[in-house]
C-alpha cells in the first residue's frame, strides 16, 4: 500500500515538473548526492560546475556532490563553502555569492535548504546562469519555488528570480537533517490548508479565482503529505517522503501560477510580519516554518469564530455606511506600527487594496449570497484548530505562541497588523469587511478563547 501511495505522488510530482517553465528535473531518492553529476549533465552537459554551502550541508552533502563530479571525470571548481556559525540569507552574502560566481566560470550547484538556495538562486540570476539545488532538508517549499526571500536593509523581501533548474533530493540527507528543521518543513505544508481556504473565499467573493490546475496539485495529496506528523518528528522514511515531495509540488505549484497565492495566506502574512519587525526568540529568529505554523493556528481561529456568525443575515447597507475612509485607515496604521520601513509598506499594500463604500456593499451582498454553501465547502476544506494543534505538536512544531516569543497579547496586535502588509485577499480581509474583526478577538483572547490575555499586564494566563 505504502507504494502505490508513493507511485501516485511521483505521478503527480512528475505531472508538476511538466507543468512548470523553470524547473524541468527533480528527483527524490536515496544516496542521490552520490549520483548529482548525473542530473547535472542531463541539465547542462559537461559544463564545469561549482558548489555553494555552508560548513554543515557541506559535511552532509557537498563533499560527496564533489566527489560525484570528480570520480566522472566531470570539471568541479573548488567550492565555496559560508565559514559563518548562523548564517541568514542576508543580501550581503547574496552579494558574496555573486562575487564568487562572477570570477568563476561555471554552472552553481547549491547545496543546502532555504538559505543557500535563495541567495544562490538571487545571485545566479543577476548573472544570467542557471543553477541546480541539492536540498538537505524538508523545511520549506522554495526550492523549486520562483523567487529568493532575502532580508535587505533590515527587511525581508522576495526578490523575482528564477527556480533551479533541477532539483536532487536525497532522503538520507534529509531524514538526518538538524533537529527541527524537517518540522518547520511540515508546519509550511501544513500552511496549505488554511492557505486553500483563503483562496475560496477570495474566489467567492469574486476577487480571485481559483486556478483548477494549481489547486489539483497543491490538494490532491495534501492530506496524505502530512498524515504522519510523528513519523516526521522521528524521521520516518515514508513520512518524510512524502514531506519532501509535497514540498516540491508547492514550489511547482507556485511556478505554474506565477504567484504564492496557491501556497500562502494569512499564514505567511502573520511570518512575514515578524520578519519584518525583525523578531527573535532567545536571541535567533524562529524558523520560517515555526512562524508560519502559529499563523495557520491564528487563521484557524479566526475561521472558527467567523462560523458562528450569520453572514447570509449581514446589513450591507448599515456596514457600508460605516467602512472607514483610506485616510481613516492610513492614521490608523501609522499609530500601529513604529518601525518606518514597515509603515511604508502597510500603507502601500492597503492603499492597493482598500475600496469605497460602494464597492463595500456589493462585497457584502455577495458575502451574504454566498455564506451558506461557503461556509458549508470551507468547513469541509479545513480541519480543526484542534487537529492542526494535535499535528503540529506530534511533528514537533510549536503551537503557542510564547514558544516562538510571541506573546498573546502581541499575537492580538499582529491580526491587525498582518491584515495591513499585504494585498492578497484572506481570511483577514474578510473579518475586516464584515467588521467582524474586534468582537472575533475579544472572544479568540478572551479567557475561554484560545490564546487567553491577563487583561492587567498583557500576559498569558492559561
């Protein structure tokens, strides 16, 4: 049984990598780094190549990938490996590896996870090269994702650049990967579930609609990607497996669509917030996972509580005439946020977004059209806050906020920040329309809600 689960999920991997422009070779196995020259040259012949990493994924990978290139008699330069003991995709080293690659003559292979995949994706392409990824753990989708996340001048940014063009994903790398690493990986994927359901209601609600193609390879097999939490937590091999290649599939997905949309929802938007706010717990920043996961709990939260309501019984009219004009909302954000950076960009992403009350109120009247058989095809779509809770936690991710330092009173304040970073249409977006948003989070902190606040110093009681 295991097997044919396994053949269906190639089936559909390899269905995705037709699918997508840019990536046009991934494989998953076992011992694969032994055999990189070999994706190597069916990708780019017998150009010479060079390997990217830092001093662990060289250990666990590079050394071999080398050895790979050397014993075919294929031309490996000597590689360039980061000497630095917590290394970031900052644009500083972006620019290193650029530097590097510009004196060398040669076709980059990076070996690594988020960090030396991104900045050697930035760096390949402000040189015009492609590059393949050997990826040493199941943390994130973005390897085979269009664009590199690299924090710049105190920011996190996504810089548009292409994906590899092939990806070797060895499993016994990546079943003994850092510890917590592979779990940051499946709080991502876990992601896609709310993510798919902020994608619904932005298609309901006639903003955005739902790419079939994208959505048949992002959610097809997504409840059988992350069927096994534990079996990730102890490094089971079809758990993992199977991580690995729903990973994949997203990044494709991603491809296929030109957008994240398919991928992230008010998830990221929450990880994205702290990245920009420069956010670390116990003096580093929480993986991009770990954050993600606390997001997709906030998200669940709030789903529940918008389910309670009578959306189809709203008084579109009484609402409309009370939607708040932009400049209202601009004053707003500027007494919510004090770092500059991120204010500009809170008021640009809700600028782009905000409508007249006019446009509000046919909104609405879809909101209330829609609300029955919507409600009825997310509650199907989503699992519970409390199954997400029992998942996370068999995979060893953490699922409360104090855990990643975000306290909840801070977690109150990041709904409402969250909601203004970005233009994508969520879960956000609708609690704010339907001016639902204050009394779903006085009940989601309220001493029997989910994340209760000592209402006297801001600090969690339960």
């Amino acid at each position: 049984m295991a097997q044919d689960k396994l053949s269906e999920d190639e089936r559909l991997l390899e269905g995705a990598v037709k699918a997508a422009d840019q990536t046009r070779l991934v494989r998953v196995g076992r011992g694969l780094r032994h055999e990189a020259v070999s994706a190597f040259e069916e990708l780019f012949g017998r150009s010479p190549a060079v390997i990217v990493a830092d001093g662990n994924t060289f250990a666990a990978a590079g050394r071999d990938v080398v050895d790979s290139f050397r014993q075919a008699g294929h031309a490996c330069l000597e590689p360039y490996v980061f000497d630095l003991p917590d290394l970031h995709a900052e644009y500083p080293h972006v620019e290193t590896v650029e530097r590097f690659l510009a004196s060398a003559d040669a076709i980059p292979v990076a070996v690594g996870s988020g960090t030396i995949n991104d900045m050697t994706k930035l760096a390949s392409h402000h040189l015009g090269r492609p590059y393949l990824c050997v990826a040493t753990a199941a943390s994130m989708d973005g390897y085979t994702a269009f664009g590199a996340s690299i924090t710049r001048e105190g920011s996190k940014q996504t810089f548009n650049c292409p994906a590899p063009k092939g990806v070797v994903a060895d499993l016994e790398v990546i079943e003994a990967a850092p510890e917590g690493m592979n779990a940051s990986g499946y709080a991502d994927l876990l992601a896609k579930i709310v993510a798919g359901a902020d994608w619904l209601v932005a298609e309901a609600l006639k903003v955005e609609p739902v790419d079939a193609t994208a959505w048949e390879m992002m959610h097809s097999r997504l409840r059988t990607w992350v069927g096994n939490p534990d079996g990730i937590r102890h490094g089971d091999s079809e758990a993992v497996h199977c991580l690995i290649l729903g990973l994949l599939v997203s990044g494709l997905a991603m491809q296929w669509t030109r957008t994240s949309r398919v991928a992230s929802g008010a998830d990221h938007q929450f990880s994205h917030l702290w990245d920009m706010q420069n956010h670390v717990h116990n003096g580093r920043a929480p993986s991009h996972g770990f954050k993600v996961g606390i997001g997709t709990l906030a998200s669940s939260a709030l789903y529940e509580r918008l389910f309670t309501q009578a959306l189809d019984e709203l008084d579109a009219d009484s609402l409309a005439a009370r939607w708040p004009e932009l400049d209202s909302i601009e004053a707003d954000i500027r007494a919510r946020f004090d770092l500059p950076e991120l204010t500009a960009k809170a008021l640009e992403e809700t600028e782009a977004k905000y409508v007249d009350r006019d446009a509000i109120r046919e909104q609405l009247l879809q909101v209330r059209a829609v609300w029955p058989a919507l409600r009825e095809r997310l509650q199907a779509h989503l699992v519970s806050f409390d199954e997400l809770t029992d998942c996370l936690t068999a995979a060893g991710c953490p699922v409360r906020p104090e855990q990643i330092g975000i306290s909840p009173a801070r977690l109150r304040e990041s709904y409402r920040q969250a909601y203004c970073i970005r233009r994508r249409f969520t879960i956000l977006d609708l609690a704010a329309r339907t001016q639902l948003f204050e009394p779903a989070l006085e009940e989601i902190f309220s001493p029997h809600g989910r994340w209760p606040i000592d209402s006297s110093d801001g600090s969690h009681t339960g």
